[in-house]
C-alpha cells in the first residue's frame, strides 16, 4: 500500500493519454487539461488509451518521478462513473493500491467519511 501524508491528493485523469507521452508531455496535461500545478507535489495518474498501463507523475522538490506499470494481461478500469465535463478526479491511496494490482473498482462502493466541523459550527 503506498502510504503518502494526507497532504498528498492524488488525481486520476478521466482522459486516456498515448502510453508513450513522457514527463514533460504529462506535465503540460496536467498544466493543461486538469488546471492543476504538476509542481505541488501531488500524484497525477494517467491510463493508457489501451488500458494496459498506467503512468504515475509527481514532483519530489528536485525534479519529477515518473512510474509506469503495464499489465501482462487484462486492463485498468477507472474506479467510478465520470461527471460530465469532468477532467480528473480525487483518488485515495488505498484505491490507487488496488487500481496498481488490477482490481476493477468500478462496482465499488466508497463509504461516507466523517469529517469535523468547523469552529464556527461546533460553538
């Protein structure tokens, strides 16, 4: 399991990208097409158009990791329906694990999490 501070969000594009786009041509897409920062820090995941692989982009403060793993056999599947318009969306880590071992998440269900209220609801 990756294990990553909650600091960390992790973005799953909802776009297929060619398999053989590199860091820079990742980093554009998520400049881009995401509207997000490729230098904050976050993961920034991209299924290949064929679904045998996954490429997985973040900065580390001294320059840009890139992991790439293909299946052998069988496909990713991304874990939930796309909102219309939709360029990304927030994964978990946990989810991005099972995503990792080809697991379909698709039919999966998240639980509603807690979250704390704010001071000026809590008075």
């Amino acid at each position: 399991m990756l294990t990553l501070p909650p600091s960390v969000r992790i973005y799953l594009a909802t776009t297929p990208v060619d398999g053989r786009r590199g860091i820079d041509s990742l980093a554009g897409t998520v400049l881009s097409d995401m509207a997000l920062q490729p230098l904050s820090g976050h993961v920034f995941c991209f299924i290949s158009k064929r679904r045998h692989q996954i490429k997985i982009l973040f900065w580390d403060r001294t320059g840009f990791v890139l992991i790439t793993k293909r299946l052998e056999r069988g496909c990713f599947r991304l874990p939930r329906e796309i909102a219309p318009g939709a360029t990304h969306f927030d994964l978990e880590s946990p989810e991005l694990t099972l995503i990792l071992e080809g697991i379909d998440l698709h039919r999966s269900r998240r639980r509603a999490r807690w979250t704390p209220l704010d001071d000026t609801h809590s008075r």
